[in-house]
C-alpha cells in the first residue's frame, strides 16, 4: 500500500477527512506520519486520536530553509513516504524540496486557480466579489500554487455570505475533493503531461508519471 505525509500547521479538517476516508475503505493508503512545523497544531491531537504517528518540526529550531527541509527529508526517508500531501501548511517550500520530491507533493487550495493564488485565497476572491469560488487540488511545482491541478470544486457566493461562511461552503467541497485525488492519485489514474493532469480510466492505471 502507498503512503503518505501528511504536512500541517493548523487545524487539520483536511486531514481528519483523509483520515475518515482511509478509515472507511474508501481510501485505500496509508497514513505513515503527520508532520506539523506549530507545536500547536489542533491537526497533530487528531492524528494521534487515531493512533497516526506525529512529528514535529519547527521552522524556528533550524539555521535556514536547507537545514529545516533536510530535517524534513530525512523523517519522509525514514517513514518511505511515496507523496507528501500539504493540508494547511503554512511555510513555502524550497525549489531544491520541491525537485526533490517532483511530482509527488500535492496541496490544496481554497480557491479557483489560477485565481487568487497565495495565503489569502478565500478573502481575495470574496473582495474581489466573484459570483463563485472554490477549490483545487495540484500538484506542487517551483511556483506558487501554479502545479498541474488535479481536481477543483466550484461554489456559489451568495449576497448573504461573510467570508467566514464562504469558506465555510468551500471547506466541505475540499473535504470531498481532497480524499477524491488522493483516491486517483492511489490507484494509478494521475498522469502528468505538461502542465495538465490526464486522470486515466479506471481500467488502464499504470502508476504515477
Ligand atoms: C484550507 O482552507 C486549505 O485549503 C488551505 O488551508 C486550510 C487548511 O484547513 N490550504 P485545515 O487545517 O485542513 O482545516
């Protein structure tokens, strides 16, 4: 079976879904190590409610970048990680992490990309005053939120909505389309060519590109 990182600086709704999805059998992975770079992070208490081992690595602890990413290299190398999966991980990582790891680091992100890229997805669009938002998942390349998506889930903006309850209506889509390409990615049907993802028939999966 696969396994994967999870990495997380917060409060880990994402995760709890993936864990909910492998717990079901809907999501046939293994969830070998929780990483957190936040002492704090609500994410690591439900990782470890569900008997998921946990790391943490704190950015602060380490002279630069290189040291903090080497630190993080060698618990995925010890763990055999076969994809790092960001679910509300707060630091940007490296070009030389990201070559490391070339296509097998995947994110999400709240917001319809290319549109409002960066830290603050759900505000920009909502002051931006889209009619409709969402979310992606892709895979992680040299820029920011620019990798090849794999999946997006569009929702409405009502008048009605804050932009508190806008992200509210975006998370439970990410809930959804989280597990969902992590479930292709599992069996085989995510192809990278170029920039865009081929997701292959259920028949004709030959592993990762
Ligand atoms: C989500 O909105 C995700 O799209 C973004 O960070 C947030 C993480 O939320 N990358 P959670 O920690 O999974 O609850």
């Amino acid at each position: 079976m696969k396994k994967i990182a999870v990495f997380v600086s917060g409060g880990g709704s994402n995760l709890q879904s993936i864990i909910d999805s492998v717990e079901s059998g809907s999501l046939s992975l293994e969830i070998a190590v929780v990483i957190s770079n936040k002492d704090d992070a609500y994410g690591l208490t439900r990782a470890r409610n569900h008997g998921i081992p946990t790391r943490i690595v704190r950015h602060g602890d380490f002279d630069g970048r290189e040291e903090f990413e080497s630190r993080l290299i060698s618990i995925l190398d010890g763990y055999k990680v076969d994809l790092v999966v960001l679910a509300g991980f707060m630091r940007v990582l490296t070009p030389t992490f990201v070559r490391h790891y070339r296509h097998r680091i995947i994110n999400i992100h709240p917001a319809i990309l290319p549109s409002f890229p960066g830290t603050h997805g759900q505000q920009q669009a909502f002051d931006y005053g889209v009619r409709f938002s969402g979310c992606t998942t892709h895979f992680i390349d040299e820029g920011t939120d620019t990798g090849p998506i794999i999946l997006q889930a569009v929702v409405p903006v009502l008048p009605e909505d804050t932009v508190d309850s806008m992200a509210a209506r975006i998370l439970r889509e990410e809930h959804r389309i989280y597990p969902e390409s992590l479930r292709l990615w599992a069996a085989g049907r995510l192809q990278i060519e170029g920039r865009k993802v081929r997701i292959l028939p259920d028949d004709q999966s030959d592993g990762v590109k």
